[in-house]
C-alpha cells in the first residue's frame, strides 16, 4: 500500500465559452462517440452537472470505473479530479480502471457508496473511432431513474464553468491507497468482491463438478470488461480447461470488434457451437458485462426464452431456492416468463426498456429476476444485469439436471408452450428516415384495430405507456405495439444507445402451445408476420436496407 503526500491541491474553475446541447442521456448513460468526448470540457461539463445533481457528494463515497475502452483512464483522472475539487471524501477504484457494471453496482452497494460512474458504451464498439459513454448509478447500485437524468440533462444546458484540482495522473496498475488533496482513492482488485457475491449465490462445487467431467465449454469475452472475471471464475476456480475463455484481455478497442453478444457479433462463438461439436456449451458477454448470450450444442437460447428458464429452473440455484417473489421483463421482451410465472403463481411486471425501471420493483421487494429481450438478465443480487452471472445460472442448472442446453429447451416447450420470437434491428438509418417511418407508423395504430395483419385480427394497437406501481411515475413514449387475436405481436421501437443515425428495431413474437409445432426455426415461423410488418412500416422503402443488419 502507498499513500501518497497530501498537500491540499489548488481549485481550479474552469469557465466555459458555452453550455454544450447535447448531452441527453439515452436508455443507458450518456454514449457518443469517442472523438466527441474528446472535444475540450465535454467530458467535464457531464461530470459538473452530476456532481451538481447527485446527492451527497460532500463526502461521500462514489464508486468508478469502466470497461477498459479507448479513453477510460484519462476519464478516471478527470472524475478524480473534479471529485476532489467538489468535496468526495473516497472514490474506490480498480485495478486498471476495470469494473464490469455488474461488478460496480455490487460496490456501490456493498460500500455504502453514493453512487458510482461507470465509463462505458457497453455493446459498442470502441476506440478513437468508436464510442464513449457515462453511465451514473445511484446508491441503489442501478442506473439512476429519468427524473435524475432529466435534471443532469438540463444542468448541462446553462453550465458556465466547472470546478476541478491539479492532480498528478494515477495508473492504477497495483492495488493501494492515493490522496488528492482530502479526497481518498483506493485502488482495489475489482473481481474478488464479485467472485466472492457469486459464491455465496452458487453452489460452486455442484458446477465444478460439472466442469471437470466431459463438459467442455467456451466463454467468449470479446476482448471486453468480462476476461479477468470469467478467468477466475471458470478457469481458476470452477476448473474449466485453461483457454476456455476466449478473448480474455480486455482491449482499448476490444480487438477491433464489436463486443455485443448475438449472433452477429459473436459468430465466431456461435458458429463453434452452432457449427460444430467440440463444446457443449457457450456464452459471451458485452462489452461492460452486463449483457450474456447462452449457446449449447447446436442450440442458440433466445433471450427470452432463457429469462423464462431461469424462472422455472431458480429453486435449483441456492439463494432462490426458496423461490421467488415475483418477475420482470421489459415490454418488447417476449411473453415466455410470463407464462412460468402464472404457474408458479408469482406476480409479472411489464416494463419499459432499459434497466432502470427494474429498479423499484427490486427495490421494493416485488420481483426477484428480471430481464430483457437484449441478452440482460439479472436479479436482486445487484441493481443491473449481470452477464457472469446469467452464466453460471445456466451452468447451475445443467450441473443440477445433467442434460444438454437443446434438452432444456425442448421440456421447457413441452411444459409451457413456445414464443416464437425474432428482433431484426436496422442499424445507421438516416435519422429522418427512422423518424419519418416511426412517426407515420405511431398515426396508422388508431385505424388498425379490427384490420387484419399476417390472417389475424388486430386487436390492440397503442404507443406503450407506463405506470411504476412502487412510485407511480408515468413514462410515455415507450415503443409502438400491434397486438393480435392469437396474442402474438409486434413491437416497433427507436434505439436510445446508438451514436451513429437511428436504429430500428422490430420484435416479433407469436406463442404456440404445447401441443403444436415446437421445432421450427422462429424466422419461418414468425415469416408472416415478418412480411406483414414490412409492408405495413414501409421498412424497405423507407431505410433503404433489403435485410436487417442483425437478427435475433
Ligand atoms: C438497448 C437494449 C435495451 C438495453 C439497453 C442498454 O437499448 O434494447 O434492452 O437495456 O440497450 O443495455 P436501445 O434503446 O438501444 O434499444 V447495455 O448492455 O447497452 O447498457
Ligand atoms: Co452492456
């Protein structure tokens, strides 16, 4: 340990031509690209007007890191400064400046912290040509809610100056304690607090046991924040093969890639266990390690579907052994959960899309999982989606029922019936375009019901709205949805993540009970409805795109 002399720093306010515009969080932080978070005092004026907005900041503990991307240290040192010119009595650190956002919410909440900033884009790729982003989670350990956004966002707009210290650089290579003027940096090695979290959730020696017999597995890091976690993890603890986890080095821009787990971006997984037999189960996660995707042998687990097997299955993981009290799954995620959780007889929330309006349920006790159809699944363990953990939940399962992923899903079928589900995303349209096609496709819902749509009849159509039932809060605006007679559906909504034009994303999902065709590969099966959307939106014509960019 090192501690370095103290003498009080000399403030410094730094004044500021003018207020920047655009600093509107979107469903996960503030994300742009690189080179805009490179402009002079863009970075800082985010900084200022969260340190303005968050409570307790006087002395108070924060919590910060990030996932390793192009830009993350410099921004450590900018937030240490400016934390130090605004009163911080601690920030606690990583080692390298490396903390899954999993990994910080458990921090934030294990240390009693205020809150944490974690500098990340999660899925996107990074770089000097790629994105940034911040993210501010609250002492909840989540994302903080829109309101706290809201009033960040309008700081942001009239901001004159900001307020920071001269302060050496840190490299935070070794774990240690630093002073910058009052405030205290500690350096921490950032996985031994997650791996011990996922000790006590697990039962470790029933999955080791799995690993060490014939179970080859292969964890796909992407070059991303999840490498150090998933080596111990798997490798040094639970026993895997060394070289199970591939990519594990987090890189500045994550080797070039796109660290976003499906099957586009991770095909070289996927077409491991897709494509071949060498492994008999499969997983990657995102960038800042929230996110997982789940692959057994010639089995691809759709997101969905994978929040409702970890329902079914939870009494076999010790800590929800007792089971649950209720699920949560965002509004375009498919119905799959909700159908266990009416067996199980537990309550079912329908949220809007984006982690935080998980929050109060988990707060409140009302809900123990929870997930989305974008590859998030998590539980009260932590206040975000946990991708390491989603995995060793899978694992926990198989350890326990001793049969392959594609069996799992097969009896899950038979019992509960099948969500067809697809999402196609249609990335960097022309943001008018995008607009253009959501705004005249939001003035055609009132005329839709009692039309037919894919040989069904509409039977709903509507812009989703929400109402949090801990606080009452009303979000609007939250996605267009054509309902149907058979309970199938469509979703059509705008992405609040991407940096570069718009993304469209189209989900689709349409149920089979158990007693129908169960096997059919989902973009067949939902073709109708495919065809009737694209019709109906003007997809084509309107994005100049023949295809989606991905497809889930
Ligand atoms: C996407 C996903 C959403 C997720 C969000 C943040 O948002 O659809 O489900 O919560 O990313 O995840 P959007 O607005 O682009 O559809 V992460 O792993 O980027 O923090
Ligand atoms: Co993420």
């Amino acid at each position: 340990m090192t501690a370095s002399p103290s003498a009080e720093p000399a403030q410094i306010v730094v004044r500021l031509e003018a207020p920047f515009t655009d600093q509107k969080p979107g469903t996960s932080g503030l994300r742009k690209s690189s080179r805009q978070f490179e402009q002079p005092h863009y970075l800082e004026s985010f900084v200022e007007a969260v340190f303005r907005t968050l409570p307790g900041v006087q002395g108070g503990t924060l919590v910060l890191g990030g996932d390793g991307r192009y830009g993350n240290l410099r921004a450590i040192n900018v937030i240490l400064r400016m934390g130090a010119a605004h009163g911080l009595n601690k920030v606690i650190l990583t080692t390298n400046g490396i903390l899954s956002t999993p990994a910080a919410s458990n921090l934030i909440r294990k240390r009693n912290a205020i809150g944490g900033i974690i500098l990340s884009a999660s899925h996107n790729p990074g770089g000097p040509d790629g994105d940034f982003g911040v993210k501010v989670n609250g002492s909840n350990g989540g994302p903080t809610p829109g309101s706290f956004t809201d009033a960040v966002f309008e700081c942001t707009k009239s901001l004159e100056q900001y307020a920071t210290v001269e302060a050496p650089e840190l490299t935070l290579v070794t774990p240690g304690t630093h002073n910058i003027g009052g405030l205290e940096v500690e350096i921490i090695d950032g996985v031994d607090d997650c791996v011990a979290l996922m000790q006590q959730l697990f039962d470790f020696d029933q999955i080791s046991a799995l690993l060490r017999s014939d179970f080859p597995l292969a964890f796909d890091a992407m070059h991303a924040v999840t490498g150090p976690y998933a080596k111990r993890v798997f490798e040094d603890l639970l026993g895997a093969a060394a070289g199970s986890v591939r990519n594990g080095i987090p890189l500045e821009d994550f080797g070039g890639g796109h660290p976003d787990p499906n099957l586009t971006y991770a095909h070289e997984l996927a077409d491991l266990l897709l494509k071949g037999d060498d492994y008999r189960f499969g997983a990657a996660c995102d960038g800042d390690g929230d996110r997982n995707m789940i692959l057994g042998n010639r089995c691809f687990v759709n997101p969905s579907d994978s929040l409702a097997v970890l329902t079914a299955n939870a009494t076999l993981v010790p800590a929800y052994a007792s089971g649950l009290t209720g699920v949560a799954r965002s509004m375009p995620t498919s119905s799959a959960v909700d159908v266990v959780a009416k067996t199980l007889g537990i309550e079912c929330f329908e949220t809007p899309t984006g982690w935080k309006f998980f929050g109060n349920l988990l707060d409140a006790g009302r809900i123990t999982l929870c997930g989305e159809e974008s590859f998030g699944t998590g539980s009260n363990h932590v206040r975000e989606k946990d991708g390491l953990w989603a995995v060793l939940f899978w694992l926990q399962i198989l350890a326990a029922r001793r049969c392959s992923v594609a069996d799992i899903m097969s009896s899950h079928w038979q019992r509960f019936g099948r969500h067809y589900y697809s999402r196609h995303d249609y990335e960097a349209v022309p943001s008018d375009a995008a607009h253009g096609l959501y705004d005249r496709l939001e003035g055609l819902l009132p005329g839709l019901v009692g039309q037919s749509f894919a040989n069904r009849n509409i039977t709903g159509a509507d812009n989703f709205s929400y109402t949090d039932p801990v606080d009452q809060s009303v979000t609007k605006g939250q996605g267009l949805r054509i309902l149907l007679e058979d309970g199938s559906r469509i979703v059509v909504r705008l992405s609040g993540t991407g940096t570069k034009g718009a993304t469209i994303r189209v989900y689709l999902e349409s149920y089979v009970p158990s007693t129908g065709d169960l096997h059919q590969d989902p973009q067949i099966a939902l073709a109708e409805m495919i065809s009737s959307i694209n019709s109906l939106a003007e997809i084509q014509q309107r994005t100049g795109m023949d295809r989606p960019t991905v497809i889930t």
